[in-house]
C-alpha cells in the first residue's frame, strides 16, 4: 500500500517537524514526518503509481500554499492538523492524480497536515488549538511516495520527486 505526499521545502519541514515533536512528546504519540497527502493508500504496483507522478507532476514547479486555519477533527487521522487553502497547483497535480488512480481507488483531497494522530478528547484537542501558533505561509518543493504501514513508526517514503 502506498500514498502520495506533496512535501515541504526544507526549512518548512523542519519547522514543522519541530511542532509534531514537541506534541508527540507532550501526549506519547509517535513522531512522523510533516506531509500533505495528495493521494491516499493506493494497492497497486510502484511502477504504476512512479509513471501517475511523473505525468501528474510534468510542468509544475514548487509553490506556496496558506493556512487556513489549525483545526480537530473526531477521525484519528485529522487528530489536530492544519489546514490549507487549495490553490491552482496543488488542484492540478490532485485532478492529474485522480484521473489516473480514481479506477483503484478513490480520496477525498482535503489539503491538511496533520501534528499528531492520538485519540483524544475534544478538550485537548481544543486546548492545543488555542496554545498552537503557526506561521501562514509553507512551500511545497516535492512530492513522495510513501510506503504505508499500520504502524507510523515503520512509515517511509521510498521516492522522491523535485518539482523544480
């Protein structure tokens, strides 16, 4: 099974690494790398999905995205995450990606990254949303192949492509 992650330039991800870190420590969740799943557990072989990237990406150069907003949700995978504004790039390699994986399986894109997967209640949640102050502005440089697991300890990303 695999995913698709659009990945932060170097700074950005660092930045946020520092933030799961900081949260992962403070509630004992595991610490994973900063990611905008641009497509979502896909179970067909490698060299499919490597072709579906390389023509979804073809002519698009890294961008900057937004924040929206920092936000809960009650699905373990949007625990606490931000929130992103969608813009013309991120759109075009999600309408590429669908066209040509929608026949496998479907995802919903909602651009978001997630700061820490846990169960939690709403409380805490709403708590750490209060006291989290995160810059607006992120840029995207890269797009990953990540190789999933149902541990997030054991996630890895097996390729990576520039979009520069």
């Amino acid at each position: 099974m695999y995913a698709i992650w659009l990945l932060f330039e170097k700074n950005d991800e660092k930045y946020i690494a520092k933030i799961i870190s900081e949260i992962s420590k403070q509630y004992e969740s595991p610490i994973f790398i900063p990611h905008i799943t641009a497509y979502g557990l896909i179970d067909v072989k490698f060299e499919i999905i490597d072709k579906v990237i390389l023509d979804s990406i073809k002519n698009t150069k890294s961008f900057n995205i937004e924040k929206n907003s920092i936000s809960f949700s009650g699905d373990f995978w949007k625990t606490l995450f931000i929130d992103f504004n969608s813009n013309s790039s991120m759109l075009k390699i999600n309408k590429n990606l669908v066209k040509h994986l929608s026949s496998f399986t479907r995802y919903e894109f909602k651009p978001h990254t997630s700061l820490i997967y846990k169960e939690m209640n709403q409380e805490e949640k709403q708590k750490l949303v209060n006291k989290i102050d995160i810059k607006n502005n992120f840029k995207i440089t890269r797009i990953g192949i990540l190789e999933f697991s149902e541990s997030i300890k054991e996630w890895k990303i097996i390729q990576e492509y520039s979009l520069d």
